[in-house]
C-alpha cells in the first residue's frame, strides 16, 4: 500500500451512491451562453466559495476523475450494456427531482467529459434574507468551445419547450443570461437559474448574488473565503499529504441538513424539529466533515481519507459521543459465517447513559427521564430495575452489529444482532434480564439449549398515553396527536456467552446458540476469502494502533436485499431494526413505509448477473482529541 494511502477513508460499500448523487449533481444541469475567452488557470475551489459554504463537493481535475472512475468496478458498472436501458428510463423522473430541488437539469453526466477541461465545483452556500440557501456550479471549460457551442443550442432548446422566461444582464463586462422556468412538479413555482462564462469558466447558480461573488471570487482575492476559515484549515491540515484525490469534499452537518429541508420546503408539523433539538443540545459542535477520495490505487478501486471537527468544550448531550479507542476489537468466533455486514464499536455507554437525560427530557418534556428511571426502579407494577445499579456496572464498551439477508428476498429478508460484551462472570444480569422478561405483557420466554430467550412481539397497535404526573409542556402538546406506538414491532434478547444479544427475531438467536454449541475454535467468517482480504487491508491500514470502530462489508451480499427490492418496487417495505426506530421517530404515522416506490427499477437485470461488480469494503475509525479520523476503502478485483 502506497504511504499516500495509508491514512485514507472512503464510504466503503456506499460509495457508488455517494459517487453517482455527486456525478449527478454536478451534471445535471441546464446552462446556456457560451463564449470562449481563453482559459486561466483556475482558483482553488474554497477560495471561490464562501465562509458561508454548507457543502462543497470539487472533482479537482475532471478528465482525471472521469478515466480512473471509469476503472473501477463501480464504474464499469454504471457504464454495463444491462443497466442502459434503465438510465434511460430513469433519467427523465431524475431531471424532475434536480429541477424541484432547484435546478434546471439539461447537463447530463456524459457531457462533463466534452465540457469540463479541469475543476468542477458543486457549492450549497448559507444565505440570509427571504431565499436562506443558493448553489453555485463552476465547470473549468478551457478551449472546448465546439463541444459547448453544440451544448448550448441544446439547452436553450429544452428549456423554451419548458415555457422558460428569458433573460439578460451584466456584471462588470460579464454577460449572464437568466432563465425562469416552472416547476415540473408545481407551475406556480418559478424557478430561477443565472450562467455566465468568464476566465474560461462556466458559472451556474440559482440566484443572482451568487452568480455576483463567483464571478468577483475568479481572482481568488474575494475575502471572507472558505480557504481561509480556521476550521477548513484546521480540518483541511487531518487530511492532507495523501496526495492528488479525486474527490474533495466538505460539509457542515447541521448546516447542510437544514439547507436540504429549506429546498424540500416541507418543515416538521406536529412533531418535534429533531434539527431544532440537536443544535439547542450542541451538536452543532460537530462542525464538520472533511475528505479525500481516491480511486484505482495500490489495491483498491476506491480509498477515502475523511475526518469529522468536534469542537470543544462540548455541552452535556454531546459527551454521548465518547467512543474510546481500543487496542482489538475482536468479533466473537461464532458469528455467521454468511453475515453481509459487521461493524464492531466502542463505547463508553456506562458514561454515556445518564447523559441522554437532556436529549429525553428536550425531546419528550422535561422531567421525562428521571420520571423513567424512577419508573424502572420503584414502580410496583414494573420491572423495579435500577439501571445505573444493576446493568451499567457489568457491561464493556465493546459493541458489535451483524447483518444477514435472508433468501429468496423479501421486505422482512435483512436479519440483524447487536451483540455487547459483558462484565458480568456472576451472571447478575442473567436475573436482571429475566425480571424484565416477566414484568412485560407481551414477552414470551423460551429455553433453548441451556439459554433463555425472551421473545417480544406487538400483536396489534394500541394508542397508549403516557403520563408521569408532570405538567403537560409544550413539547407535550406538540406530540398530542401522535399515538405512543413501539420503537419496534418485534424483537428478541438473551445473553449468550458472556453478550447481551439483541436480536430481529428468535430464531435468529437460536441460530447463533446453536453455532455456540458447535464450540469453534477459530471464526468461520474470518475464513471467508473476501473476508480475509478486507481484515488484512484493515489490518495494515490501522498500523496496529488502537481504534475506536471497524467495519467488514461484503457489498455482494449487503446491496442483494436493497437492489433485488428495488427491481420489484418494494423498497419502502423493507424493515431493519435501525430503519424502524427512524421511521417511529421521523415519520411516526408510516407515511413513507406505505408510499409507492416513486423510482421504478423493472428494467434492471437480476443481482446475480451484476453481483460481480461488487468487492469487499471495509472501514476504520480512530477517536481523536478533536474529532474522528476516518478511513474506508472499497478493494479492486482481484485478477485470476
């Protein structure tokens, strides 16, 4: 592995989204008036963009990132004759949700490779005043004035079809020519779009101040640059020295998710602003993320060095997110051999836990968790469990999750164990665990081979309305619409040498029982090939230094359920215990589980005929003083 490589991260079995959604992004999208003034040498992207930038995504030499994107195994997908004819498809419902978003979408990802001769940047900038967000496009063109003059006529045409008003004007000499356009999606929404080409650039935005600071900014002398921000630079400092990437990216989480509900113009009714709540709680302290991405070098298709800024002191709420590095994080040696993802953690929760009371009481109503605990503890018609005496002393920090996808495919196929390790050689929480099992109206226990499994399974939905004898808040009365349903519908929990195993099912459980009982001595998955590859690279990377978080994914077997589902229209069916607790907090009515599919995916091939394509991931994450540094890969095929 090359030294440039060795302290990189990359979104490991995601990457190809996150790589399509940027291409996309960046590609789609109208412009017009072309006229070549020779090419400058361009300015750094960040000193282009505002201090006010909320997400920057820059392909700092496209015809670069194009050849070696086109390499990877992702790539030769995305190009494969057997998906055309959905691109096809697609590409029109594709165009109406960019334009909604804001953007006219005539560029298609193909003509980055005839137009951009050099940078292409994509900025979501901060706005204050009645428009609160603006995106910025900027397209190094150079000396490709025939491929663009053809462009051009072509967008111009599209857009007229689209009953596009016209029109021009001038910023020092600049001409920029402007389009309203409606909504494909709703015509009384006007859309507004500015181009301009100037310093053998093309400019794109969205609104006309925007077009202003870009063209001003070419110089790279505008003040109040991103560039020159101490925390880019800070964050800049955690991942430089990997040499040329192919991607660089920043973001500002809080920020860029509040940009995203401002463009959706859908802002929360009835139930708590989740976005609100975080940043009141300081969260905002995670100030930002940062990275590279590499593709097609030493052994891997795709390599990704990031870092995440935590600014300190923090507030209370945020010390949940204390993870400490640790010398192995060692899954237990009889995990499914056939397990599609594996993510093993640490955590601090002993510590942790008494800090989600702020989060609890913002988010229910003040009071809320301490009535909880004292609940939990005194109750005579509940469980009288004392949380910080009775489980928080016997539990590590060592958290492991493992994913199964059951065939043949089904919304219900993606199976998935939390497994946390235990200090606890008396076997306290074992009477723990079996006093809650019992106090609980639909908990079912079941022995199985020596090994107690509590099963709990919510027959029907009852409106249920929870009272701790405190007074009703305003966050009490936001919410008193919404029924108290359960995070989760099904669920089952034992402990199993030495783990509390959480489970989606019982069978699930006894499985894993079952291979406990088969006594191995050495871990059948660590055995798998694709496996071993990914360990081995995850081993090399890390240097042997201690690690907060690791992570396996067999992207052959983890994308299967998504994309098999997809094909079929039944991807908002599909259930994980992770997506049931979302959707039970951020849509408690199950709006989206019961919305068609939008996105139709009946023109692609079977899994099997592409399955190729995909390699192991892995990922690796280190906690340090200011933040997390992170590094993912996803490995280049293997020549036979």
């Amino acid at each position: 592995m090359p030294s440039s490589l060795k302290s990189a991260i990359g979104p490991h079995g995601k990457i190809r989204r996150h790589m399509m959604k940027a291409i996309g992004a960046m590609g789609l999208v109208s412009l017009s008036l072309f006229a070549s003034d020779g090419r400058a040498e361009s300015t750094p992207a960040s000193k282009m963009f505002p201090d006010t930038t909320q997400a920057l995504i820059t392909l700092p030499d496209t015809p670069k990132f194009l050849e070696l994107w086109n390499k990877t195994q992702l790539g030769k997908l995305a190009i494969d004759d057997k998906l055309v004819s959905f691109w096809e498809t697609q590409r029109k419902e594709l165009q109406s949700r960019f334009s909604d978003a804001g953007w006219q979408m005539s560029l298609q990802v193909e003509d980055l490779e005839y137009l951009s001769a050099g940078q292409t940047t994509l900025g979501w900038i901060a706005r204050t005043g009645e428009k609160p967000y603006s995106i910025g496009l900027v397209i190094d063109i150079g000396d490709n004035t025939t491929e663009a003059d053809k462009f051009l006529k072509r967008v111009d045409q599209q857009l007229k079809e689209r009953k596009a008003q016209v029109k021009t004007w001038e910023d020092g000499g600049v001409k920029v020519t402007q389009y309203f356009v409606p909504s494909p999606s709703d015509e009384a929404r006007i859309l507004e779009s500015n181009y301009a080409i100037h310093g053998g650039q093309l400019i794109a935005t969205d609104d006309t101040a925007t077009m202003k600071e870009l063209l001003a900014a070419q110089s790279g002398n505008r003040s109040g640059a991103l560039a020159d921000s101490p925390l880019y630079q800070d964050a800049l400092s955690k991942v430089k020295g990997d040499g040329p990437a192919e991607v660089e990216y920043f973001v500002r989480p809080i920020g860029i998710a509040k940009l995203l509900r401002s463009i959706s113009g859908k802002p929360p009714k009835n139930q708590q602003d989740l976005i609100k709540l975080l940043e009141e709680q300081g969260f905002d302290a995670i100030r930002c993320a940062i990275g590279h991405v590499h593709f097609n070098e030493s052994d891997f298709d795709v390599f990704h060095h990031g870092f995440v800024k935590l600014e300190k002191p923090i507030k209370p709420s945020v010390e949940i997110l204390d993870f400490p590095n640790v010398e192995k994080l060692e899954p237990p040696v009889w995990l499914n051999k056939d397990s599609a993802l594996v993510l093993g953690f640490s955590w601090n929760l002993k510590d942790a836990f008494p800090k989600f009371e702020h989060i609890v009481d913002a988010y229910v109503g003040e009071d809320t968790f301490a009535a909880m605990m004292e609940g939990m503890r005194d109750d005579p018609q509940g469980p009288q469990i004392d949380i910080t005496k009775e489980i928080l002393p016997y539990i590590s920090t060592e958290f492991f999750l493992s994913t199964e996808i059951v065939k043949p495919v089904t919304p219900e196929s993606k199976r998935s164990l939390v497994l946390l390790k235990l200090n606890d050689p008396d076997k306290k929480l074992n009477r723990v665990v079996d006093r809650y099992g019992s106090n609980e109206t639909i908990s079912t226990p079941e022995d199985y081979q020596g090994y107690r499994i509590w099963s709990f399974k919510n027959e029907e939905e009852v409106e249920v309305e929870l009272d701790f004898g405190g007074p009703k808040t305003d966050a009490n009365a936001g919410n008193a619409n919404q029924t108290d349903e359960p995070l989760l519908e099904q669920y089952a929990i034992s402990i199993v040498e030495g783990y509390f195993v959480f489970g989606s099912d019982t069978d699930l459980i006894k499985e894993l029982i079952d291979r406990v009982k088969s006594a191995p001595k050495e871990s059948e998955f660590n055995k798998q090939a694709d496996v071993q590859r990914a360990r081995s690279t995850m081993e090399a990377i890390s240097g042997g230094s201690p690690v907060s978080a690791l992570q396996i994914d067999r992207t052959d077997k983890s994308f299967e359920m998504q994309y098999e589902l997809f094909r079929e229209g039944k991807l908002n069916a599909s259930r994980s215990i992770l997506a049931a607790v979302l959707d039970r907090l951020l849509d408690p009515k199950h709006k989206n589980r019961e919305q068609e599919q939008k996105l139709k995916g009946d023109t692609l091939p079977p899994f099997d005929s592409i399955r190729g394509y995909f390699m192991p991931a892995g990922s690796v994450i280190r906690t340090e003083e200011d933040g997390w540094s992170i590094q993912s890969y996803v490995l280049r095929k293997e020549e036979k």
